[in-house]
C-alpha cells in the first residue's frame, strides 16, 4: 500500500473514531487508586514512552507525528505541548538509547539525535526497511539487552506470508545490523515489554478472527532467550491446529512455543508494561498491565479495559483481574457504542501509570493513594 493509501485510511479511521467526552466517573479501579486526565491530545494517541529526562511522548500515529508533553512541575498536567516529529508515515513504537531517539514508521526504523534539553529529535538516520503497510501496518520498537526489536503483524488474517518477516518479532543492533527473525508465527505482536525478573521479552498478541466469538485466544507470550516457532497460522492458544491449516499444523504445532496467558478471544491487547513503579502497593510490584482495545467482530463486545497479571516469582502467571474498567459500559452490546479504547501503557519516573485512548483523545494518568 503507498503512503498515499495508507493515509487516506488512517483518515478513514479517523473519522469513524469520534472523539467522545470522557466521563471519569465510569472508569472504575480497585480502592485506593485515583484516575485522571493527564491531557487531552486532540488526536488519537497510541504508544507511550518517557524520554532519559522524564517527558512523556506519544506517537499519534494516524497524524503522523510524535508529541511531547513536559511537566517539569511535576503538577500532573503538561505546561505545554511540543511537536517532536511530523509528516511521518504512521509512527507507532518508540526506544531510546546511548543519546539517539528510535521511531518505527510503517515502512522503516529511524535514529535521531535527541536534545533532551530542547525536546528536539533531528538528523533522521534509517536503520532499517520493514516490509510496506499491509493489513497489520504499526511496528513497535523495544530497546532490551542491548539489542532492538521491532514486531511486524501479519498481512493477512491467516495465511502463509511470501515476506517472511511478516508475522513476526525482529532483532537487529542499535545500528540496524544483524537483522534476523527471532520470534516467528505471531500474527500480530502489538505490545512489546522486557520483563526484568526473567531477561526476556514479553509480547501482546492479536489472534485470527472468524471462528466466532470465543476462539481463539488472545495471547501473552514469553520470547525466551533465544526466540522461536510461536505457531501462527498453523496453530493458536495451547498448539490448538488451525482448521486453515491442519497439514501444516499436524507437522508444525507439537513444537511450538505456547502462549504464558491465553485471553478472551478478540479483546485485541495492544500496550503491555510491567511495573516496576514503587508508588503502587508491593503487591503490584512486577506484575504485568496490559491494555485491551477491544473487539471488532464480536457478537457481545469485550476488552475496552486494563487489565493485571499477577506474576509468582516474577514469570509464572496468575489468571487476568480486571484493573481499570467502565470504557465500555455494561449491557453495552452494539458495535461501536463505548467511552474509550484504551492502547499504550508506561510507568513514569513520578510513579503513576499512564494510559492512552487512541478513540477519545486523553492520556490518563492513574495514581495510589488512600
């Protein structure tokens, strides 16, 4: 898809995705926590990230630009708004590292120098090609080890992809060397977190749709040390074997790699982080938030929520509990009616939580205090 295309879709989009105003007085955390509106983007912000100084960007992927929002006061609210980046072709994932600020855009990887000072990303320096837009079309970034991945979906909804970098997570160097797949068969790994306890990097993953309202599985996966087979679109969940695909399944899913969390199916998690926040209660310490955007194709919606994996020994799951809920109020059953839907998740140096809402505009910023 050219970028022409590419934009006049996510202008589509755009459009359908009306910007609402946001009741706080839906939005429901367990006892102790306070949510809040950080700002209002009057965009659509998707992923989160907070510079070596503390200010949080935002990649408004279908405007094509990357925002800064400082507050130096520490007042719980940007004193203004910067434009780090424009006319970029879909930005979504963000990384920093030794001095240099890393954008994905749909088609490529890009370094800039950073002036933490000024909040001025300059010298664009492409690191690496990906494969063009498609239906999957934002790339994540993730600095871990040393080492930069980026997550390319899928073209397709099931399907045996011609580029074989599709459907997967990538690893290359700091400079773009060294490029190899290292997570294959995720349709769509949106989310991308290194888990501390473990070394090792979690991904959010979207399953295929029309198979009905309950299968298959979303999914949270552990990439390993080393990566790996992970199934797609041969087999989903616990090496369930694809009806699509069940020559290939037969010989391929004994040996794939199966998912740490299985979800609902279509509740679509994007934005995934671990806290290592000590603002929160100890009990939170570690565990792993995820952001559900939630379904498209369901006959009963499902997601539109935060949601907290309680981790034993900072790696062994326990079953999902809802955290933030109320963007999607119950007995709302037809498509399209909610508050919010909610994308990227990160920590700040202030240890708040902050979450973004890529269909009503605001970034929230969640806090503990009794």
């Amino acid at each position: 898809m050219r970028r022409s295309k590419l934009v006049l879709l996510l202008a589509v989009f755009a459009l359908s995705c009306r910007a609402r105003e946001v009741d706080l007085t839906r939005l429901k955390a367990p006892a102790g926590f306070h949510i809040e509106v950080f700002t209002n983007t009057g965009g659509h912000p998707r992923l989160l990230t907070f510079t070596p100084g503390g200010v949080l960007l935002a990649s408004l992927t279908n405007e094509g630009e990357i925002v800064a929002y400082p507050d130096p006061s520490h007042s719980g609210h940007p004193e203004r708004t910067v434009k780090v980046l424009q006319d970029l072709n879909a930005p979504h994932g963000m990384a920093f590292y030794q001095g240099k600020l890393y954008v994905a855009e749909t088609n490529r990887v890009a370094s800039y120098d950073w002036d933490e000072q000024n909040l001025r990303a300059t010298n664009a320096h492409e690191i690496a090609q990906l494969p063009r837009s498609g239906m999957h079309f934002t790339r994540t970034l993730l600095m871990a080890n040393g080492k930069l991945y980026v997550s390319v979906g899928s073209d397709c909804n099931v399907c045996d992809e011609e580029d074989q970098r599709r459907a997967t997570v990538l690893e290359m160097n700091p400079d773009g060397s060294g490029q190899r797949i290292f997570g294959r068969g995720l349709r769509n790994a949106v989310g991308l977190a290194l888990n501390q306890k473990t070394g090792t990097v979690w991904v959010s993953v979207n399953g295929r749709d029309w198979l009905g309202d309950d299968l298959p599985p979303d999914e949270i996966y552990d990439l390993g040390k080393s990566g790996g087979d992970f199934g797609w679109p041969a087999c989903y969940g616990n090496r369930v074997i694809d009806p699509a695909h069940k020559e290939e399944g037969e010989k391929r899913c004994p040996g794939a790699i199966m998912p740490k969390v299985n979800l609902q199916a279509h509740s679509a998690p994007l934005g995934l982080a671990f806290n290592t926040s000590t603002q929160f209660p100890a009990e939170y310490r570690d565990d792993l938030f995820v952001a559900l955007h939630g379904s498209w194709n369901r006959s009963v919606p499902t997601g539109y929520k935060i949601i907290r994996i309680h981790l034993l020994n900072g790696s062994e799951p326990e079953p999902p509990q809802d955290f933030i809920t109320g963007w999607l109020a119950p007995g709302e059953t037809k498509k399209g009616v909610w508050m919010g839907r909610p994308v990227g998740i990160a920590f700040g140096p202030d240890g708040a939580m902050y979450v973004s809402d890529d269909f009503s505009g605001p970034i929230y910023r969640v806090t503990y205090g009794k």
